[in-house]
C-alpha cells in the first residue's frame, strides 16, 4: 500500500482532519513517461506511456496533463522525495535506467 506523507509549511494551531475523497469522474492512468513544461506562472507535467523504442524512433502516447502553481509544484517535489527515500528504506534502492 503507497505511504503518504503530508508536508505542511505552517505550525498547526490545532489537529486537522484530511478528508480526501474522489471526484466524478476519477481517472487512474499508468504512465511510465512525464514530461514537465515551465513558464512564470506554472508547470505543466504531461503523463504518458512509452510504447515503442526502435533505433530511430521513440513512441509515447500523452494521456493526461496536469498543470498546477508554481508553488504546488515545489510542493510536490517534496512529497516525491519523501516517499522516494521511504520507498527505498523499505525496498531498497530504486536503479536508475541509462535508457530512460
């Protein structure tokens, strides 16, 4: 089961309840490949799935994009790094591909 990991800025003044629920509709997708778009305002992270690599070709099929804040996007970073260091103290170090 995935480990969350809520990283707050500011000291609570008093406990908080997380409620998280799912919109209609949700959508849940497999991508193995992200590509991440900047400018001032925000970030732009498009998410597919690589499908084909030939020697002079690379095939990805784009399924979703999601854009958010600058803000959120360093937020984001965080909670990535966190759940990549727990991941890899449960797991063991995650290789990194050359042929990525």
């Amino acid at each position: 089961m995935p480990t969350t990991k809520h990283i707050q800025k500011a000291k609570p003044t008093k406990e908080r309840v997380v409620e998280i629920t799912q919109g209609t509709p949700f959508v849940s997708t497999y991508a193995n490949n992200a590509q991440v778009q900047v400018n001032y305002f925000d970030f732009r992270i498009s998410f597919g799935e690589l499908s084909a690599i030939t020697p002079n070709k690379v095939t990805i099929t784009n399924k979703m994009q999601i854009i958010m804040t600058p803000e959120h996007a360093k937020l984001l970073s965080a909670i990535l790094n966190a759940n990549v260091e727990i991941y890899e103290k449960q797991f063991g170090a995650i290789r990194e591909s050359k042929d990525l």
